[in-house]
C-alpha cells in the first residue's frame, strides 16, 4: 500500500480531450474518442477563456470504435458554471445537445454514463462542437474517467489526427 488510495486523483483518469488554443470552438470540432469499456462514467470539462460572444452547440456522440465511423448522439447530463464560482443547476440534454453561453470564463461540465452507451452498442464516446456565432473563443477540454469497472486503472484514448 502506497498510501494514496484514498486520493481523488488516484480515482479519476484525465485525458487531455483538446488542447487549449484560440479560436479552439472554430467550425465542427471534434474531442479525442474515448475507450469507457473500463469505466462508469465520463466527464468533459469545457473551460472557456477569452471570447465573449463566440457560441457552439455541444453534442456527445457514441461510436462502435475509435475511427469514429459510425456515430450517433446519445443524452447526457451538464452543469454550467458561467458566473463566480458558483454552478448552475444539473440539467439533462436530449441528444440534440445545448448551445454553450456567449461569455469568458466559463466552465461547462459534461457527463456521460457508460452504461447507456453499452447498452446501445457503443464502447467509445467523444464531444462534437458545432459553432453557432462565429467569434474566436480560447478553450481547452479535459475528460475525466471515473467510476472503474472490473477494477480498471486505465482509459484507453485515442487521439484523432
């Protein structure tokens, strides 16, 4: 025993989804595709920094593998905390998504459950961003597995080039 299995940080598994950049919402963009065969449950984590009126719609899509060749959306459950620190309320989206707030310094946290993934057909998951207003916002977004099954201690990623 190291100690350390009490730690959150020994919990959660981060992969880094998208790297932070300006202009990081432009167009469709497209998060790595994550393997959660070995997890519970995923959450993304969207931090936007500069670019107060820029806007995108965000989906999660599930696929049988990591090309992803075959995607469809499936529901998921955010939280927005677009004002202080303080979170808004958890709210559940239908496959259609949610369209991001025009503003800086906000986080959007994302979650999704493996099992109503499994339970279609679907292993792997990412996150799609459609821009509605066209105006540069600098964002990055993490994934967080959590919640191992089978005693996992790894997500498999896959980053798409």
């Amino acid at each position: 025993m190291t100690g350390n299995e009490g730690l959150l940080i020994e919990k959660l598994h981060f992969i880094k989804a998208l790297d932070p950049i300006a202009d990081a919402l432009a167009g469709t963009v497209r998060t790595d595709v994550v393997n959660l065969k070995e997890y519970g449950k995923l959450v993304f984590l969207i931090h936007k920094g500069v670019g107060a009126t820029g806007t995108s719609t965000i989906t999660i899509e599930g696929s049988d593998d990591n090309s992803p060749s075959n995607v469809t959306a499936v529901p998921f459950h955010y939280r927005a905390i677009t004002s202080t620190d303080v979170p808004g309320s958890v709210t559940a989206a239908t496959t259609a998504g949610f369209a991001l707030t025009a503003g800086s310094s906000q986080m959007y946290a994302i979650e999704v459950n493996a099992e109503d993934l499994i339970a279609s057909g679907y292993n792997y998951v990412s996150m799609k961003a459609v821009e509605v207003v066209n105006s540069p916002v600098l964002a990055g977004i993490l994934a967080m597995g959590a919640d191992p099954r089978y005693g996992a201690t790894s997500v498999e990623r896959t980053a798409l080039s």
